[in-house]
C-alpha cells in the first residue's frame, strides 16, 4: 500500500526470472522491479513476466537487470526515466547466459523469438497469443526437449 514506487533497499529477487524460473521456461533479457526487486523477463522475451508482473502488482517502474545498463523505465508513462542505485547487485551475474539460463535455452530460441514477433505483428485481431499476457502461460517446456529435434 504505502510501497514506494522504486525502494532502494530491496534486494533482486534472484539471478534469473522468478516465473520462468518457476515453469522451467527461458528468457532473452531480464528487467527488475524497481519497487519489489521481483526479477521478471523482458518483452522481447516469451513470457514477457516483468510487465505481466507489472500489471498484476501495481509496481510501475522497472529498470535492467542487464550488466552495463542502468536505465529505467516508467509503465506509466511509457518512457524510459532515470533512477537511484538499487541494492546490489545491480544485475544478473556476468557469467550467465544470455539468453538464460543456459540449461533451458532451446536451440531455436532466435527462431522462437521471431516467430513470436512476426505473429504478434502480422496478427493484431488475433486472441493474444498463448501466454502473452497472464501469469498462467503456457511457457514452452517443450523447448528443453526439442534443441534436438530441429
Ligand atoms: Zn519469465
Ligand atoms: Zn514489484
């Protein structure tokens, strides 16, 4: 309730996305809650879990949880803004994968992406693609399993 927007003390919540982390998916870049340090993917990624978590929290403002980048960005008003230094660390270790993490990371993964962005593109009348937009989406577990069969 009284939750400030961005809250310098709170610590990320981990290296890698909660939620992803949670349905065994994968992520191509992570953003972390400025308010909560809820460490989600980015929307360039499947899941995109930073904004779903975003919109489920209330959490307005989010910054990278990329080495070497320190923007941040307002949902409010759909810009990027400046922030104050967070609790460290400031992003996830130097040594993990990008995509991550590197166990779940199928393949195809370029392809996955863009085949996600041609859809959401060339389809706007569509439904929401299949776990776009609620927490409850079906992330492609498959992926671990199927590096081998494309
Ligand atoms: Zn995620
Ligand atoms: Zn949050």
């Amino acid at each position: 309730m009284s939750q400030p927007d961005v809250d310098v003390t709170v610590q990320p919540s981990g290296t890698g996305c909660v939620d992803c982390d949670a349905t065994g998916g994968w992520w191509f870049h992570l953003r972390r809650c400025a308010a909560c340090g809820h460490i989600g993917c980015c929307d360039s990624s499947l899941s995109k879990h930073a904004t779903a978590h975003a919109t489920s929290s209330g959490h307005p403002v989010i910054t990278s949880f990329e080495p070497g980048e320190d923007w941040f960005f307002d949902y409010r008003t759909e810009r990027m803004t400046d922030g104050p230094a967070l609790a460290a660390p400031d992003c996830h270790p130097v040594d993990q994968s990008t995509p991550g993490p590197a166990s779940r990371v199928p393949a195809d993964w370029e392809a996955q992406l863009e085949a996600r962005h041609h859809i959401r593109a060339a389809a706007s009348s569509f439904p929401s693609a299949p776990g776009a937009s609620t927490s409850h989406s079906t992330v492609p577990e498959s992926g671990i399993d199927r590096r081998t069969t494309r």
